[in-house]
C-alpha cells in the first residue's frame, strides 16, 4: 500500500488522537466526556483572592474569573475556588512539516 503525503499525515493525527483518549475508570465506570476537557488540570499562575474568585496570572490581562467562569482566552475555568486548564494534553495541532 502507497500512501501520499497527505494520506500519512491523516494516518498520524488519527493515532495521535488514539493516544489521547480516556481509559474507563474501575470496573461498571466509564470517564465522562466533556467537550474540550479530555483531562482538565489544576492551572498554574494564579491568586485566590477570596469569595471563590481567581486571579489569572498567566498574561498580562490578570482576569478576575468568577466560580464556575472562564477567563479571556477561554481556557482556563475556575471551577469552587480552583483554576483548571481545559487544554492540558490536547493537541492544538497536528500536521507533518516537511523536511528541506
């Protein structure tokens, strides 16, 4: 079997992507899926400032994010007085650079 380019590019996302899915848990426990958040992790670079607010601490925006809101950039989400990253472990993209 030949493939293009294009062809094992596709072949490499897709068991890239195979990497990043969720094992069920302990036995009769299936891992819940929740769009954007494979596995969601305590943030790093923020403040507690009291009342469940957070303050970011990644940019130079320095959000005040409320509990159960997100931040600017929508990746980040506090969530009863803890900063979670929504991104952590997904692939923001997947392509093959050629080599001159």
């Amino acid at each position: 079997m030949e493939l293009n380019r294009r062809d094992a590019g596709v072949m490499m996302a897709a068991a890239a992507c195979s990497l990043a899915v969720p094992r069920s848990g302990e036995a009769g426990q299936e891992t819940q899926w929740k769009k954007g958040a494979l596995y969601p992790r305590e943030a790093l670079f923020y403040d507690r400032l009291g009342d469940g607010k957070i303050r970011c601490g990644l940019c130079p925006r320095q959000c005040v994010v409320l509990p159960g809101k997100r931040g600017f950039c929508g990746t980040r989400e506090n969530r009863k007085g803890r900063y979670f990253a929504l991104a952590h472990a997904n692939p923001c993209a997947v392509h093959v650079d050629p080599i001159e």
